[in-house]
C-alpha cells in the first residue's frame, strides 16, 4: 500500500471511530438522563388532616432546588427531587408543613387549617306550620291516601254520574282499609293538636297572661282550647278567651293551693 493510501485509511479509520465514541457516549447520556428522571420523580397526595377531604392547589418548593410546584384538583403531586431534598408545602388557611426526602415512598401530607371547620349545621323553624306538617305526613303515609283509601267511597261512575267505588268499599271493609282508616283519624288528631299548639303557645300566652313557668304549663294545661275555637275564634275573641280563663285561674289559686300536676287527671281530660 502506498504511503498516501495509508495515510488515507487511517483518517478514515479514525473518523469512524470518532463517530462510533459519539454514538455510544449520546446513549449511555441518555440512558443515564432517562435513569435519573425515573429515579428522581416524587409522588404524593395533601389532605386535610381534620376533614380528610384532599387539598388541592397546594404549593410544593423545593428549597434546594429552589424550584416551586403546584398539585392538582385532586390533591395529587408529581415533582422533581432527590434524597435529602427539603421541600415545604403552602396553601391558604393551612399551617405549612415541611417534609424532607429520605426515600422513593410515595409522599402523604396532612396539612392542620389554622382554624378548626365547624360542621354544617341545618336550622329548621321549631314550631313549623301545623298544614306543611300535615302535608309532609300524609305524603310520607301516601298509600292510606290514595286509591286504597276509604276516603273516596262515593266516586264518578264511568258515565260520569255519582256512583260508588267498588275498590273503596271493600277496602272500608278489608283490615288493610280500616288500618288505613284508624291510621288516618290519628293523623288528623295530631294535625289539629299542632293547630292549637301553633296558635296556643307559651310565648303567645305567656305574654297575655304574664304566667312563667310551672304556673303557665298549669294554665295551658287546665285551659287548653279545643280545634274548633282555635280556627274559629278572631284575635279579639282568642284574647278574651285566654283573660277570662285567667281571672278564672287566679280566683281558684286563691282558694286552693297549687297542687302538683297529676297526669293520670289530665289524661282523662
């Protein structure tokens, strides 16, 4: 071979090798770059150390990366950092929590709010309208209400005349129809016992009659007025029923001592 050959393959020889180094040196970057990624990715999840619920929006830095990050809705992280890392987690209302990397673990950060959440609490009125609650019972109770009832015994015919309902009168008749029948003679009891109760109360009367106490549970007890006088009887009236009934009261505490109230009396009442 020719010295200028020679020298020709040699450079070439060297070029390729140079390109075969680079070639290999880029991979082995790579797959080191690629390990160091896989290794160095941190995942975890934030939640409310007292309601548990997740936190989202919480801001993770790293101070020795000086690099900052932020979770997802879902409370859920995945960031950048290697042992010994120091990270801090930030988020509104919440005292920040400082973690610092000693493993690959999967990360669980439960922040403390700087005031403790009440519960959620529903006020509903105490002396709600006697009709609602007689509406909210008899949707509850639907069925003795509706076409099983005993209430519609006198309904349409098919030619449009008054006739007699077939399915009522045997349901009047049947155990399941007078179940339904006692069941709804209690219903409106107790719905006229609210109407009074509504109208008759311890505030309103109390405020008349300037009774407290065990005084005025006795006079309520002792005077209570029947349904048809409550739905009857104009605010005049209602007054000077409830006045009358006191000077009654008074004359009679007068003559006879207080006496403890016997429930067995005013059940027979």
């Amino acid at each position: 071979m020719k010295p200028n050959q020679k020298f020709k393959f040699n450079f070439i020889m060297k070029i390729w090798l140079l390109l075969l180094l680079s070639i290999l040196f880029t991979r082995a970057f790579a797959q080191e770059k690629n390990t160091n990624s896989s290794t160095n990715q941190v995942e975890g999840v934030v939640y409310d150390k007292y309601t548990l619920n997740r936190v989202a929006r919480t801001n993770i830095i790293n101070t020795t990366s000086g690099k900052s990050f932020y979770n997802n809705v879902k409370g859920e992280f995945k960031i950048d950092a290697q042992m010994g890392d120091k990270l801090i987690f930030l988020r509104e209302e919440y005292f920040p929590d400082t973690v610092i990397l000693s493993n690959n673990k999967v990360l669980v950060i439960s922040l403390q709010r700087k005031a403790i959440p009440l519960r959620e609490v529903t006020i509903r009125d105490t002396a709600p309208n006697p009709l609602k609650r007689l509406m909210a019972t008899r949707k509850e109770f639907s069925k003795i209400y509706g076409s099983d009832s005993y209430d519609n015994i006198f309904g349409t015919s098919p030619g449009g005349g008054a006739g007699i309902s077939i399915d009522a009168i045997w349901n009047s008749l049947s155990r399941s129809g007078r179940n339904a029948k006692h069941l709804q003679g209690i219903i409106q009891g107790d719905y006229e016992q609210n109407v009074i109760d509504y109208r008759f109360n311890r505030s309103y009367v109390g405020n008349i009659t300037k009774l407290k106490d065990k005084e005025l549970a006795d006079f309520m007890i002792k005077y209570r007025p029947g349904y048809y006088t409550v739905t009857n009887a104009s605010e005049y009236e209602f007054i000077s029923y409830i006045r009358n009934n006191l000077k009654r009261y008074l004359r009679n505490k007068k003559q006879n001592a207080l006496q403890p109230l016997n429930p067995t009396k005013i059940k027979a009442n």
